[in-house]
C-alpha cells in the first residue's frame, strides 16, 4: 500500500535522482564555468553522475560493432573513449533537442529545427520546408539549416573541407571535434529548458550577472553546427556556432521524430502541467469552436492545427492530423475522466503532410496517448493519511498533485523532488499503465 511510511522511503536509483538539488551545482558552475556549459555540467552532475556516465570526454557510439567501424576507421582514437549503451536496453532511441539560431541571431516559427541526438547519428534530418531560413537580428542573409546527420562522434566540429564531402558519404574526412560530443551532451541539451526558468528564477539571473555579468541567453548550449547539403542546396557552408535548447521549444512529445521515420505504431506519454478543463464538455459536438488555450495541453493541440504557445516555443507548423481527430480524442479522454479512470487513449488516424518536419502524408499511424490527469479511482484508493495529503491541495505534501512544477515545486528547492513526490508520481504513472494492460498487450502484438 502507498502508505505515507512507505512513500517517505528513498525511491529508486532512477527516482532518486529527481531529488537531487541541483541549486548548489548551479551556483557553483555559474561563478567558476563557461555559462554555456554550465546546465550541461550541473546536469550530468546531478543525473548521470550516480551511474558513472557523466564523463563529458566520452563520445558515445551505437553499439560495440559500430565502435569497432569507428576505430578502424579513426586508429587515432580508443575504446575507453567512448560509451556504448547497454546491449540488453531498445537499440534505438532519440534524445530531442531544439537548433535554435547562430549567435547573435533569434530562431523564428520556421528556422528553429529539431535537432535529434542518438548514439550513432545526431542532426535534423530535413530542411525547414525544404527551403533556405532567416532568423532575426542583423544579419539578413539566407541561411541553411539541417538535411542530414553526421555520426555523433563526429558532431560539433567543422564542416568538411570539400562540397562534395558536404553532401555525404560512407567516409568523409573532417577535422575531429574539439570536445567530445558525450552523452552527457546530449542529455543537458535536451533539458536545456532553463533559459525561461532563469528569467523567472531572478535572484539566479541577477546573482549570476552581479558574479560574472552574463545574461539569461548566453546560458543557453552552443556547438558549432553545419548543414548537410544536396544537389538543390550544392554550395559549400562552413559550420556556424548555435545556440541549442530542449526539444520541447519545437515538439515535446518525441512523436514528429517518430512520423518523420513512419513508425507505425507509438506510445505517446503527455506528462503534462495541464489539467483536462472541467468546464467543458470535450463531447459537445462544438468543442473545436472554443477556445483550449489553458484547457488542454498545448502539446497535444499542436499536432491538431490548435496552437496555443508558450514564450520560447516554436509549435505552429506541427500540425501533422485532422483536427476532427482531435474533438474524437478528446471526447475519448472525457469519457474516461467520467468514469473515473486514467486518461489513456488509443486512436487510429491518417498523418498529413508537414513540409517543415519533412513529414510524408497519406498514411495511418495508431498512436496509445497517456495523458497525466487526475484520477479518482487512483485517489480514492490511496490509504486514508496518504489521501488526506493529497485532499491538502497547495498545503500538503503533494501539492500541485499530478502535476508538480518542474522547478520551484517545494520552497527553497530550485528543481528537486522530495521521496514521497516522487514515489507517489511513478506509482501513479505504474498504475495508468497497468490498468490499461489488455490495451498495451493488443497494441504490440
């Protein structure tokens, strides 16, 4: 049972991490660190450091076959300079990061890209609907962004020397990169949701520039970045420093890479801080003449043509269904919070074209969506102390209930968790999953 002495235990190695304060290792990478480094070194500290994968001079390869290629190919590098995940994990997955502009530049709707980071490859696969981009500020030139990937190894350094060897190739010769790009890279990259948290964490960002005079932005991950180029786009460009951010600032579900790549079959998980409305019936045949800002998470409106952004995100060419598919999906999603159950949804619908994404149209994709919203059958059979907590609302230990702010959730902790939020949360989370077992069963058959 979720007693409250029980919740109050240490959670698990992976849980456990979510309390770590990562306040102190902030501060101290704000006054001793290159700013742009110092998310990426607090979070490796805080996260990765507890598995001994925080080494920032590791590059990362696919597998131990690929690392073997890689050596062959580069007999100027070793073994043990690299990480390998473990063979027993899914051999592939994604790690979501967001190509925000060069230096001294602002992304726009259009040029922000996603930048997708795994083990073997790291890039953006396609250019911004196929065409060159502009960001604001003072340059006025057209610039190229994406078209490919570079083997992450390789990534953050020049651009190969030769247009021809900019197009791509089994064996291109490039300068090494002056730093591993390490996992530990690409993890902070794709937290690196902080610039905004900053801003609003003022006495952070006033600290810091009283201490070293930098401002918000100049935090944010930069790494020199270059195009892939084609036929269409044949002239050599040399690599450019970019600021980098999370991939929530473009898409923060995961699910544009996967139609990208026309995964049939994805389970969508919408941790989100945004509660199902109450004071809408979602079933009401005239739901999508109403206004959802604030009435659904605008993570899951935006794939429907409904965007309601945020500052710092760039969601309004991410429409990839029939918006008739979003009133079906969210009466579905009524109809369970009726009846007391979790939010978890499985719809079948046709993917439309996304010329910004590169996304092909004119197939079916069956997609499982897993919404955190609350959910009275869980509450309810919460032990009484346990129960009473949560019924505290702001007051209580779980304040926020489901959705814990992602920073400042308990006073004079900037991003951490405490035991009991955390257990309570992956019980939650273990619970959506397996009351809806015969679903998840079906779906990987």
């Amino acid at each position: 049972e979720l007693t409250m002495d029980r919740l109050l235990k240490t959670p698990a190695r992976l849980g456990a991490v979510a309390t770590t304060s990562i306040t102190s290792l902030l501060w101290h990478n704000v006054k001793f660190n290159n700013p742009h480094e110092m998310w990426i070194d607090s979070y490796a500290k805080a996260v990765l450091e507890p598995f001994a994968l925080a080494n920032r001079s590791q590059f990362m390869a696919a597998n131990e076959e690929s690392l073997q290629e890689i050596l062959r190919r580069n007999p100027s590098l070793s073994s043990d300079q690299f990480q390998v995940p473990n063979p027993l994990r899914p051999k592939t997955y994604i790690m979501g990061g967001t190509i925000l502009a060069p230096v001294g530049l602002l992304a726009t709707e259009t040029s922000a890209v996603s930048l997708q980071m795994s083990p073997d490859y790291t890039g953006s696969p396609f250019y911004p609907k196929d065409s060159l981009v502009h960001y604001k500020g003072q340059d006025n030139r057209e610039f190229l962004v994406g078209g490919g990937f570079v083997e992450s190894f390789a990534f953050g350094g020049s651009a190969p020397s030769s247009a021809q060897g900019q197009m791509g190739g089994e064996a291109v010769e490039m300068e090494a990169p002056p730093t591993a790009f390490s996992l530990a890279d690409a993890i902070g990259i794709s937290s690196a949701a902080f610039a905004s948290v900053l801003v609003n964490a003022g006495w952070l960002t006033s600290a810091a520039s009283f201490v070293i005079g930098h401002e918000a932005e100049e935090y944010l991950p930069v790494k020199d970045v270059w195009p892939v180029t084609s036929n269409k786009f044949s002239t050599w460009r040399p690599a450019l420093k970019y600021q980098l951010g999370d991939g929530a600032e473009v898409d923060n579900t995961g699910m544009m890479a996967l139609l990208q790549r026309k995964v049939p079959k994805i389970v969508a998980v919408f941790g989100t801080n945004r509660e199902l409305a109450e004071d809408i019936d979602f079933c009401d045949g005239n739901v999508l003449r109403l206004s959802l800002k604030n009435k659904v998470s605008n993570d899951l409106l935006d794939k429907f043509g409904y965007v309601a952004e945020n500052p710092g995100e760039y969601l309004i060419y991410n429409q990839v269904f029939h918006s008739d598919d979003l009133a079906k999906l969210l009466c579905k999603f009524e109809k369970k919070r009726k009846s007391g159950e979790a939010l978890v949804v499985q719809q079948d619908m046709e993917v439309l074209a996304n010329s910004k994404w590169g996304i092909e149209g004119n197939w079916r994709v069956s997609v499982i969506f897993v919404y955190l919203n609350s959910c009275k059958r869980f509450t309810v059979n919460l032990p009484p102390e346990t129960l009473q907590e949560v019924e505290k609302g702001r007051w209580g230990r779980f304040a926020n209930w489901p959705h814990f702010k992602t920073s400042s959730q308990n006073s004079g902790k900037f991003t951490s968790y405490t035991p009991e939020q955390v257990n309570l949360l992956a019980a939650f989370g273990e619970y959506m999953i397996r009351s809806n077992t015969e679903m998840f069963m079906r779906f990987f058959q």
